[in-house]
C-alpha cells in the first residue's frame, strides 16, 4: 500500500486564519481562568451581541468576536441565573 503525499496546496486548502488549528486549542472556564464577568460586562456583552447578530460572518473577526461574548455571556448567566 502506498501512501499519497499531499503537496503544500492541498494541505492548506480551506485553511483561514481564523480555522487553523482549533481543533488543538484547549478551551478554559472563566473561573480558571481567574476572571469574573461583572454585571456591567454582562450587560456590555449583550448590547454588543445584539449589534453584531445579523452582520458578523461565520469566520470573520466580526464572527469570532460574537462567539467569545457569546461564551462570556453563557458563563455568566450559568453562574447568576441558573435553571
């Protein structure tokens, strides 16, 4: 059986910025962290949601900026509103 070597095209074929290596990077809580989203950057976080929601791209700086508050934001209301 031989194996196919892939040239440096095809390796980086629907490669971005924005997707290179995600699958690597290892995610942390806030509490970890050290950091505690206050009120004031709850509230922050949602009115810039709400002016981000229906222009931000799926991996665009735009995109990936709406996907970090959106993790604040669940992290806070998981700790101060839970079910």
């Amino acid at each position: 059986m031989s194996i196919k070597r892939l040239s440096e095209i095809e390796l980086l074929e629907g490669m971005t910025p924005y997707a290179a290596h995600t699958d690597a990077l290892a995610s942390g809580t806030w509490d970890e962290l050290g950091l505690e989203p206050s009120e004031s950057d709850y509230k922050t976080a949602l009115k810039r949601i709400e002016s981000l929601f229906d222009v931000a791209e799926p991996d665009t700086p735009e995109g990936d900026e709406l996907e970090k508050l959106a993790a604040l934001v669940e992290a806070y209301e998981e700790k101060h509103f839970p079910f």
